[in-house]
C-alpha cells in the first residue's frame, strides 16, 4: 500500500518539472524578451521545480523502503 504513496509522489513531482519547464519556456516565447517579470515568474517556477525534484527523491525513498 505504501509503495502506491511513493508512485505517486514520484509522478507529481515529475509532472511539476515538466509543467514548469513548459511554463518558462512558453513565456519566453510569448515575450521574446527577458524582463523583471520573466525573471520573478522564473523564479517561481524554480521554486515548483525543486518542490518537483524532492516529490521525486520522497516517491523513490518510499518505494525502495
């Protein structure tokens, strides 16, 4: 049971590194420039992006426990 937790941990976090990788790039585009506000929305996105990488390494701990 516990080893579902850990999938699913691990898929949030996976679908957040995308989601913000797709976020930033289409912002970019969507500007075609770099401002302070692509700056502080890619500081953002950062943050959500270490939050995916740690559901990552939290989903494989629970599995492999």
């Amino acid at each position: 049971m516990i080893e579902n937790y850990g999938l699913t941990i691990q898929v949030i976090g996976e679908v957040l590194i995308a989601f913000t990788l797709l976020r930033v790039h289409h912002r970019v585009l969507s500007d075609r420039k770099i401002d302070k506000k692509v700056f502080s929305e890619m500081k953002l996105e950062q943050k959500f992006g270490y939050i995916g990488v740690a559901c990552i390494v939290a989903g494989y701990l629970i599995q492999v426990i």
